[in-house]
C-alpha cells in the first residue's frame, strides 16, 4: 500500500480567542502548514476541512483566504473526532491516485458556544441529564470499583499531561499543577472535578500531505513522516460492547494496526483523547497499549505513560492542557506527532520516536457506545 507523507504543517496557539474568528484561526495554521512545507499553492490539489460550528462552507472561506479558491474543497464533521476523519480521508484520496496533494486544515471557536456538544433533542437520556462529564463519572466510578483505582490515581492524569503542557508553547494551559489541586477543584460530577475535564477553546493546525513523489519532490532534510495506517469506527449498539472497554477504540485501533503491519507493542508514544481524565485510561486500554485495568496503576507504579517513561501518552499536553476546539484537534494530534517524529520537540521530545498513534473519539448516538472513533498510525521513515 502507497505510503501518505506529511510535507508540512502549522498550529495556532490553543484558548480563547475574542478578537479571531474560526475562519482567522484556520487561515493562520494553513498559511503556517503551506510555508513549512515550502510548496506553491499552485502544488495543491484539493482541500479537507474539519469543524463543527465553523457553518456552511467554512472550509472553502478559509481555502479563498490563503489563495486556494476554486479547488475541490470537503467540508468534513465527525465530532471530536472530525480532523482526524479529514485526515482519513485526504489519505485515502492520495493513495488512491485521485490527488498527489492535500491540505487538511482543522479550526474551530468552542469559546463563544454554550456548553461545548450539547446531547440531541431525541436523545432522551442526555435531555434528562446523562451529558458526557455524567457519563465518564459513571465510568470513573465503576473503574474504581472494579479495579481499585484511586482518586490521586486518577488525578494524576491531568497533573501528568499539564507537566507536558507546561513544555508545548502552543498549549491553551501552560502551568504546573498538583494531585491535590486536582482533587479540590470544583466538582463536577463524582468523583470527576473541574480539572479531570478539557476545557472549552479555539485554534486552527493544517497539515500538507502528499504522496511519495510529491515527497521526493522537496528538498528538505528533515525527517520523512508517513501515515502508515487508518482506522475508524462508529459505535455499536448498546449491550454489544463491555462497559469498561472502548469497543469503537479498539475497533478503530485494529484497523489501522493492520494497515500499517504494526502491533500495539511497536508504539512509541500516542496522542490519545483525554476529553475526561478517566477517558485517557480507557483509550490507552482500547488502542491495546496496556490491558485493561492496569493504566492507571502503570502511571502511579512505574510512570510508564510520563514523558520520560517508555510509552509517553499526550506529550502535547493532550486536551486537558494543550485544549480541544473540536475541528481542530485531531489535525493538532498530527502535528504533534510530526514534530516528536522529526526530533524537533525541544524540551518535551519524547526519547524513542519511530512508531506514533493519533485517537480521537466524539460525539453521541442515542443506543449505541458513541458517534465516531478515528485512529492513525504514523511512522518516522
């Protein structure tokens, strides 16, 4: 199968943005992602992009602003999980043959709107309260009692990834906090408190991607990054999946594992989506990384999942620290995981960096585990 190269890429700074708007946020990383990969916008054979709220032909408004009016643009939603979908498909596009070149540009201004995905009016459970922060506390709890998992074990997720955040310059939170303030934060939902969940925010990240020839192309000595693997996955109806296992990860994972002819034991490091801090263990569980119900001990134990462990989870500061504007974030995940695959994350670098994953999940389907899933496996060349 042709490999997908990422030829460049561009990030806004993540957090609320009053004087930008989404369209602003996606033209500044676009324009970043086109300057980093040193093509011509005339190189470019079509557009992707990602967004929830950004509203009726966004993608083609930030493509006109950057000097790319007129080609195939694909305006693509998926919930939280859209700019990882975009990329998905811009990779299928090129393996195909149908383009040699596509920029995917997530953006996304969550700031400004009430809540941040407000469950269906036909969803009856979520009308009646089960929203995503009662949802994950449920889950939070019933880990604790099947697996004996703490409150300072749970706290130590967003500790872990504000550490990391601290390191990214482009993160929304760049500060140090503690086991303790976590667990004295407001409460939200028990046993979740207000620094167990992801905060609302803006940003824009594009990557350029293209194919072997396009690569071949560039003078650049950076090191080459291909996307070697794709999966993604909507959720099963209920009573078809266990309660503590993400099914639709696991789902995704698989696929793009077999993809790339990797094993979950090959990864180096992930970007994985921690909306909640219980939601970080889970997926780590579901992409096959640890089994289940030892993710959060392996990170109290032994600081496997720590910046200089040996499976580093969100160096980025995932999206308790670096932020989640919808659209914006699974295209981010890549960014991140270029920059650790070409050595270039300065203070936060992992220390082993070939075999990278990308996970995002999103939104609700009443009856069934959730509404999408998409995974990536990346591999420095």
């Amino acid at each position: 199968m042709d490999n997908v190269y990422v030829l460049g890429t561009g990030m806004t700074s993540f957090g609320k943005f009053s004087d930008r708007t989404a369209i602003d946020l996606g033209s500044e990383s676009l324009l970043a992602a086109l300057d980093h990969a040193a093509i011509n916008v005339a190189d470019v054979d079509a557009v992707y992009a990602s967004h929830v709220y950004g509203g009726m032909v966004a993608g083609q408004r930030v493509a006109a602003s950057c000097g790319l009016a007129g080609l195939p643009t694909l305006n693509v939603e998926n919930a939280c999980a859209s700019g990882t979908s975009a990329v998905i498909e811009a990779v299928y596009a090129i393996r195909s043959g149908r383009y040699s070149c596509v920029a995917v540009v997530g953006f996304e201004q969550v700031s400004t709107v009430k809540g941040m995905l407000q469950p269906a009016e036909d969803d009856l459970e979520g009308q009646l309260g089960l929203v995503f922060p009662a949802w994950y506390a449920m889950r939070a709890r019933l880990y604790m009692e099947k697996y004996g998992m703490s409150r300072d074990q749970l706290s130590l997720v967003a500790v872990k990834n504000h550490h990391h955040g601290s390191l990214n310059p482009l993160a929304q939170y760049r500060n140090e906090i503690t086991v303790g303030a976590v667990a004295e934060s407001r409460e939200i939902a028990t046993p979740l408190r207000l620094l167990d969940c992801c905060p609302k925010g803006d940003g824009g990240a594009a990557v350029i991607l293209g194919s072997e020839d396009r690569l071949r192309g560039l003078r650049d000595d950076r090191r080459p990054v291909a996307i070697r693997g794709c999966g993604l996955s909507s959720g099963a109806p209920d009573g078809e999946y266990p309660g503590l296992f993400e099914d639709i990860t696991s789902r995704a994972a698989k696929h793009a594992y077999d993809e790339a002819g990797i094993s979950p034991q090959d990864v180096d490091f992930a970007e994985v989506h921690d909306c909640f801090s219980i939601a970080e263990g889970l997926r780590v569980e579901g992409l096959g990384l640890c089994d289940p119900g030892r993710y959060f001990h392996e990170l109290s134990d032994e600081g496997r999942w720590m910046l200089d462990g040996t499976t580093p989870i969100n160096p980025s500061g995932g999206l308790l620290a670096k932020g989640h504007p919808l659209g914006a974030t699974g295209v981010a995940q890549l960014h991140e995981i270029t920059t650790q695959l070409q050595g270039l994350a300065n203070e936060r670098q992992v220390g082993k960096a070939d075999v990278a994953v990308a996970h995002t999940r999103g939104g609700s389907v009443p009856g069934t585990e959730g509404g999408s899933c998409a995974v990536l496996v990346c591999e420095g060349a």
